[in-house]
C-alpha cells in the first residue's frame, strides 16, 4: 500500500509547487525546466518512433 501512497504524494507536491521549483532551476541554471522537458518528451518520441519503424 505504501508504495502506491508515497509516489503519488510526492507527483502531488511536485505539481503543487511546479512554479517554485521551475524558478529555483532557472536562476541556478538559467534555462526554463518547460522547455527541457519538452525537449526530452519530443527526442523519447522520436527514438520510440525510429526503434518501431526499423
């Protein structure tokens, strides 16, 4: 049971406080965590459309 409540809390805290964490990342970094996850969805995709077709 523990192992289904505890990552579903910490998905919840993370989407609670996604706009503290994103502004924490960009002054350390200066890069915008939206666009570096959207990079990463769009290559993940990419890579699971090439393994399909070949």
């Amino acid at each position: 049971m523990i192992k289904f409540i505890v990552p579903a809390v910490i998905i919840f805290l993370i989407i609670l406080y996604w706009d503290k964490i994103n502004e924490i990342i960009y002054k350390k970094f200066n890069i915008r965590i939206n666009y570096l996850l959207l990079t990463a969805a769009s290559l993940l995709i990419l890579a699971i459309y090439l393994l399909i077709k070949n």
